[in-house]
C-alpha cells in the first residue's frame, strides 16, 4: 500500500539558502556594516596601543569612546560625513558594551550612563564641526523639476546600449520612485507585461520585486505593484516602449537575472550583442542619475544630485499633484506616511504659490471688510444703497 507522505523533505542546505533569500536587503547591509565599523575600530585600537580586557575600567573605556568619537578617519585619512560619525560610534560602543556583558559580566550603558558623558559630548562636537563643510554635513537629495526629468531622459541616445539603459533607468527610476540603489538589484523577472483576460495587452508593466520567476504574483503579493504606463502623448519617452527595446537586446548568450547589464564594448551594429552577461555594478549605476543632470547642464558641483533624486521628486510631484499622503505611499512603497516627512521640503516655486493663496486671501478679507464698514456707515442715515446688484434701504428711525 502506498502512503503519501505528509511533510515535506527539504534539506537543511534548501533551508538555510531560503533562509538567507528571506533576509531583507536592509538586514544583511546592516551586518555587513557592524563588522566593518568593528574592524575600523580595531585598526584605530592598534594605532592607539589600545587593549580592551577585562583589566580596563569603564572610565578608561569611555576615555577610549571619546577619543574614538572625535578621531575616527578613512582608511585614506579623510575625515568620515557628519551622518557617519554619529552611526560609527553608536555601532562600535553597542559592540563593546555587549562584549563586556557577554565575556567579563561586566555591565555598563555607553548611551546613557553619566561616565560617558564626555566621550558622547566629543561625538557631538565633531559632528558639530563637520557640518560646518559643505561636503561633510548630511544633505537631502535635490528634487528636480518635471522639466528637468524629461530634458534627462531625452539626453540619452536610445540607440546605443549604454544610452538605452540609462534612458528606460531615468524615466522608470521617476515614475516607480524607485530607492538609491533599487536599480542594482533589479531583476528581469520583476517586470510583467499586464494582459486582460482576452490574453490582449494592456499597454502597461507591472513592477514587483517579490515576483518569482515561476509565480508572478501568486493569490496574495507581499507587496503592492507598480506600473509602467504606456506614454501616447510622447512616445519617445514611453517607458514600456523602452522595456520592449531593451528587452529585445537581451541575446541568447545572456543568462544572468540582473536587469541592467555591461555593455559591449565591441558592439558596432544592431547585428552585434548589445549587451555582456554580466550585470551592471552598483557604483557604475549610482552615478547615471548624476551623469544625466550634468549632461543637461545642471551645476551638479554645488547642488546633491543622486539617484535618490529621482525618488524625492517624484514623491514630491506626487504631494503638489494634491494625492494625500495614503495613496502616495501606495505608489512609493513606503512603510508609513510618516516615512514621507523628510521628502516634505517646500521648495522656491511651492513657497511662491503659498504666499500668492495668502496674499489673495488678504486681498479678499479686505474687500469684506470695507463692504461691512461701508454698509454700517449707510445704516447710519436714512438712505438707499446699491451694492453688488442688491438694494439696501436703511431707516435711522427705531420706531418704525
């Protein structure tokens, strides 16, 4: 008799991979960045005949916290940003606070206990210096104008590899709010061309990072899709005429998921590959936003211009379009609104119109009450009154 068995029989190799899949980016960037924090740490040790053991006291580790605070550099001897300093010095006091827990049984909080007051003061206090440089304090990403969106797209020749990747990267970067580094990660298999039941195309593609290759979408997405929409009014920018194209260049020889990938450097012709099976890297990627507004002009030396931008202005647009912040969020992917608060900046033009409401709302208050004086004047004498085609007739006398 033959019994079906009840449980599955996944390896544990199958269970740690799937495990490792399951991790959101954010969480392995942060480990990556914790043992990259210690290991400068220790290099600073060494250089400062450092020990930590169970022999030092919590003074002499708060001493070696706020010399830590104020002294930390690059590997290159520059200064860190004002931002990292703050991060650094949190990461690496987090560390030796738990180490001393976990190996001596030795308790103490670096971020609240009085005996690292100073070593937090000179964390502060270098913080406090480099936001007086430009290029070291922490700065938002400039959000841009529509026009300048579209002038960016257009500048790349589309008929190119490399300008028809930074054209669709340009124009879906905008209209998906896409992250900083979203592009890098970004595979084939997260884009659907949308079919109605007749299996006829829609004219639009839909965009989801928890697409599997074999389940597109499945009974309930773990996170909500964005689309492509198909551009009629100007086909030259149409983002899901530029997936089409792309997608097209993808050869036989091309087996890697990454959407985005190296150019040929021996491509001559549309009878050549166009692409290498090998992905864009994630640095190369990180200055196409950048290359774009220098391309048309921008002063990209004095103002911060990152691919982040194009999130930021796009959830910008979105706000001035008047959506409330729900229905943005829908579009960004953000978490909560209150995530939305630091893309909230009033810029010049936004500014501008505020004060011209203001302006005319004083202008209309005004009129109201020279109306209402004028009309309690005229009550004061037996008179009639025309006044925007309606006629008062006021009698001083009580009586009648």
């Amino acid at each position: 008799m033959c019994t079906s068995k009840r449980f599955g029989s996944s390896c544990f190799q199958t269970i740690d991979e799937a495990i490792i899949n399951s991790i959101p980016e954010n969480t392995k960037k942060s480990k990556k960045s914790k043992k990259s924090a210690w290991k400068q740490f220790n290099a600073f040790c060494q250089e400062k005949n450092y020990v930590l053991d169970h022999q030092r006291s919590i003074e002499e580790i708060a001493n070696i916290l706020k010399d830590w605070g104020y002294n930390m550099r690059r590997k290159n001897g520059e200064e860190y940003k004002e931002c990292v300093v703050k991060t650094l010095w949190n990461v690496v006091a987090k560390e030796i606070q738990e180490m001393y827990d976990y190996k001596y049984n030795i308790k103490f909080n670096p971020f609240s206990d009085s005996t690292f007051n100073e070593a937090r003061r000179a964390r502060d206090a270098k913080r406090k210096t480099l936001q007086s440089s430009l290029k070291k304090r922490r700065s938002s990403s400039t959000v841009l104008s529509g026009d300048e969106i579209r002038k960016m797209v257009t500048a790349w020749n589309e008929d190119t590899p490399a300008g028809l990747q930074k054209k669709f990267y340009q124009i879906s970067a905008y209209e998906l709010a896409w992250r900083g580094g979203e592009a890098a990660n970004c595979l084939l298999h997260y884009f659907k061309i949308e079919k109605n039941n007749k299996g006829e195309e829609t004219g639009r593609i839909e965009y989801n990072s928890v697409f599997s290759k074999t389940t597109q979408g499945g009974a309930k997405p773990l996170a909500n899709s964005k689309w492509l929409i198909a551009n009629k009014d100007d086909l030259n920018i149409c983002p899901v005429r530029l997936f089409k194209k792309l997608s097209s260049k993808r050869t036989t020889n091309i087996t890697t998921e990454r959407f985005f990938l190296t150019p040929n450097p021996q491509w001559q012709n549309d009878n050549s590959p166009w692409y290498k099976n090998c992905p864009v890297g994630k640095n190369e990627i990180g200055k196409w936003t950048k290359l774009a507004a220098e391309k048309i002009g921008l002063d990209v030396c004095n103002i911060n211009i990152t691919n982040h931008s194009n999130r930021a202005t796009a959830v910008s647009h979105l706000a001035k379009s008047g959506l409330d912040e729900q229905q943005i969020i829908k579009i960004t992917g953000h978490a909560s609104t209150s995530s939305l608060a630091s893309y909230m900046e009033i810029d010049t033009e936004h500014h501008e119109q505020i004060i011209k409401k203001m302006r005319l709302q004083e202008k209309k208050s005004n009129t109201v009450v020279s109306a209402t004086n004028e009309l309690q004047a005229k009550a004061s004498s037996n008179s009639t009154y025309n006044y925007n085609k309606c006629t008062f007739i006021f009698n001083s006398d009580s009586s009648k």
